[in-house]
C-alpha cells in the first residue's frame, strides 16, 4: 500500500494517470511520486493508465520504473484491461515490454481471452488478438469451464477472430 508520508503525493499520481494528464504525471514523478504506488482499489499510476489506454502516461510510468508483474484488484497486469477496453496503441506499447502476455487473472482469463469476451469482435478487437497471437500469447488457455478463445469467438461469431485464433493453433 501507500507509505503514509508518501501517500498524498502518490495519490495525485494516481488521480493524475487516471486523467491521463501527462504533464502532471511528469511533475509528481519528477516530486518524487512512485508509479508502483497503490489506492484502495489496488490501481496504481501504471495500472490506471493502462486500464483507461492513456499510452503517453503508460510510456512515462514504464520510464520511471513501473512493476510490469503489478496487478489490479481482479489480478491482471496491465495488459489485460488495455485489451479488453480496446486501446490498441497501449497494447502494442506493453507488448514492447517483457510483460506475460499469458498472465491469468483472478478471473481465469488471459488478455487475450478478455479481448475476446469482453471486446465487441470489431476491427479493433481483432487487430489486439493478432498483436497478441503475434506476440506469443497461447491461444490454447482455456478458461475455468475450459472454453477456449476460439471457442468464444465461435460463439460469438467473431468469424474473423476466429480465424485467426484456428490458424495459430
């Protein structure tokens, strides 16, 4: 959690990533402010920002040191939130980074399984499960009750993701 004489300082860096204002994630960090901080929630400035596709505040956290093992209050690390809200460019920024692209949250899902679940099967969704098939996410991670990405595409009629979910098996 956040270290007491630390904490309204970390907090603005929170409310700040959230915002996706980078000028002023820039200032508290420049203050002193950890990006690994966390609120009650277990949000941190990295956490947040990915989750709300922030990919500038995403590119400042990961320059001061952010956690890529950190993770949110379902337990998944930034990348999954990013592909299930569908902000391509700060899924493309993560996968630059030795993030697991396989993690499994609280959940059972994987990012790649949340990009199919939770997306809306649309261009955007699409073109993350292939940046993510890409770079080495397992299409074969089935969640609790075993149904697989493919599986869920099929089910929705993702014809494309399914697609490319069958060719990468």
């Amino acid at each position: 959690m956040i270290a007491h004489a630390q904490a309204p300082l970390d907090r603005e860096l929170i409310a700040a990533a959230e915002r996706g204002d980078l000028p002023g994630v820039q200032a508290l960090i420049a203050r002193g402010a950890d990006v690994n901080a966390k609120d009650q929630k277990q949000d941190s400035a990295f956490l947040i920002a990915s989750a709300n596709g922030h990919t500038a505040v995403v590119r400042a956290t990961l320059a001061a040191g952010a956690d890529l093992k950190s993770t949110n209050r379902y337990g998944g690390t930034g990348l999954i939130p990013a592909c299930h809200h569908g902000h391509l460019d700060t899924v493309r920024l993560l996968l630059t980074t030795k993030i697991d692209v396989n993690h499994v949250n609280n959940l059972g899902w994987t990012a790649l399984l949340e990009a199919v679940i939770l997306g809306d099967g649309g261009p955007t969704h699409t073109e993350i499960v292939r940046e993510l098939l890409a770079h080495g996410a397992n299409p074969r991670i089935a969640d609790r009750d075993g149904v697989s990405a493919l599986e869920h595409a099929r089910r929705r009629n993702y014809a494309r993701m399914a697609d490319l979910l069958a060719s990468a098996r």
